[in-house]
C-alpha cells in the first residue's frame, strides 16, 4: 500500500484545549524534517476546538466526534483517516523537543523487528517521567491507590512494575510504554490490530503493546528522543475515600478488570519470543 506521508500525528482532545494549542505549537515551533499531517480527533467538539484550530492551525485537520467514545474509539477514527507509513498516538499535553520526531523514524527506520518506540518523557521541572512499565498484575492498582503501596510488599511490587531500578538512560526493549506518545510502524498495527475499544481509557496502552509482543513485535523505548510531558493522573486526584467517589478511578478500575480478565493465565508474551 502507498502511504503519501512519513508521520501521521493523532491526538485525541476532551477537555485539553489549552494544552492542545501548546502541544500543537510545540510542533510547528520544533519544525520537522518530516513529511507529516496532524489530526485531532475531537471527543468534545462543543468545547469550542474548531474555531481555534481553523484559526491558528489551519493545517491540522479537526474529526469532530458526536460523542464522547473514548480514548482508544477516538485514536482509531484517526488511524483509519491518516495517511502515514507511522502512526504517532500522541497526547494533547506534550512539548515537542526539536529533533525528537526525527529521532524516533530514524529508530524505526533502522531496526524492522520494532513495532512500537517511545520517547523518554521529562515532568515540566525536568526531571523524568518513568513511561516504560512491566505488565502490571492485578495487585498493581491496590498498591498505587492504597496503603497496601506504603508497605515494603508494595513498595517493591511498585518499584519493579514502574522500572525504577534500570536505567532510563539507555534504550532498551520494554512490555509496555504510556500511551502518551506511542510511535508505531502503520503496517504491524493494521496486522495487530487497532486501540480495543472495550477499553473506554485507561490500559489500551498496555494492551496494545501486549498484543505486539504477541505477535513478535519488540516494543521499545528510546532516550535519545525526549520530550515533555504535562500529565496530571486525574484518577489518583485526592484521598482514598475522594477517589470512590471519582468517575476517573471507577473508569480505571473498570478497565483494568477487563484487562486482567483478557489475559488471566497467559504468560508474558515478550519472553516467549
């Protein structure tokens, strides 16, 4: 299949506009020396976005949505409608370093076997956002969202799923990356298959890069491209008590009962390779 661009950007707005214009300026301000388009694919076009990409981003087309359908329904309205050899599922909170589009085709481009690569993403004080994970078990959502994580149990499970003893420095294969920014080779996704849409938000991310390595697909992290990140995790606002009342965690508990159901009894497929 002819592809006419390198990189297809996809971000998903609901709520971000603000973040969106500086995400999209970070963009144009990086200038790269790529052939790509970008789309925002709307999930809230009441919010007003289409005026403000009509006026100071004519270039990005605007795929309003009726409703809100999610965070995985809404990137693969945008895959289906994009053009490029890479899909980049991209956030609407991110700053683009300059150099870092390129960096992460020139990785793709020299290694066939990699299916998914993500930048080392840095907090806006500097310092680094950890964005590559182990599979989570199902413990992992108990020990980040209550006291069970303060125990050395917890600790330890949180420090191992979070990778915090290896070195970010370096590039390395991974079981999965955030899905903030996820560079991925078009003709393995369409083979993969797009964003499970039983995942409303929350652990598409996992899930996806789980079904690459099911595949044989490396997925990857690489430093060398690095960017900066502006995530706030709405789920986790508050105390424990706040959070059973918040939508965002119900939403992520949900979703992570779905993924821990799909793959009960499965082992993890990048070591079967």
């Amino acid at each position: 299949m002819f592809y006419d661009r390198d990189v297809s950007i996809l971000i998903v707005h609901t709520f971000e506009k603000r973040l969106l214009r500086q995400t999209l300026k970070s963009i144009f301000r990086a200038a790269p020396q790529l052939n790509f388009e970008i789309i925002v694919i709307d999930n809230n076009p009441a919010e007003g976005l289409k005026g403000i990409l009509t006026t100071e981003f004519p270039e990005v087309r605007h795929i309003p949505l009726k409703s809100n359908v999610g965070f995985g329904a809404a990137m693969n309205h945008g895959i289906r409608a994009s053009s490029g050899r890479y899909v980049l599922v991209f956030n609407p909170d991110i700053v683009v370093t300059p150099g870092s589009l390129e960096s992460l085709m020139e990785f793709m481009e020299s290694r066939p076997d990699v299916g998914i690569v993500g930048p080392q993403l840095h907090n806006p004080d500097g310092t680094l956002q950890h964005s590559c994970y182990r599979f989570p078990t199902i413990k992992i959502p108990a020990y980040r969202r209550t006291f069970l994580g303060k125990t050395s149990v917890g600790k330890r499970s949180l420090a191992d799923y979070l990778m915090l003893d290896d070195d970010h420095s370096q590039t390395m294969d991974v079981d999965s990356l955030i899905g903030a920014a996820l560079f991925a080779r078009r003709k393995m996704l369409e083979e993969v298959g797009l964003f499970d849409e039983r995942f409303f938000m929350y652990y598409e991310d996992n899930d996806l890069c789980r079904r690459f390595w099911e595949h044989g697909y490396r997925v990857v992290y690489h430093p060398e491209s690095t960017m900066t990140h502006y995530h706030r995790r709405a789920s986790a606002d508050g105390s424990f008590t706040q959070q059973l009342f918040s939508r965002f965690a119900w939403i992520q508990i949900h979703s992570a009962l779905k993924f821990f159901w799909k793959y009960r009894n499965k082992p993890n497929p990048r070591y079967l390779q």
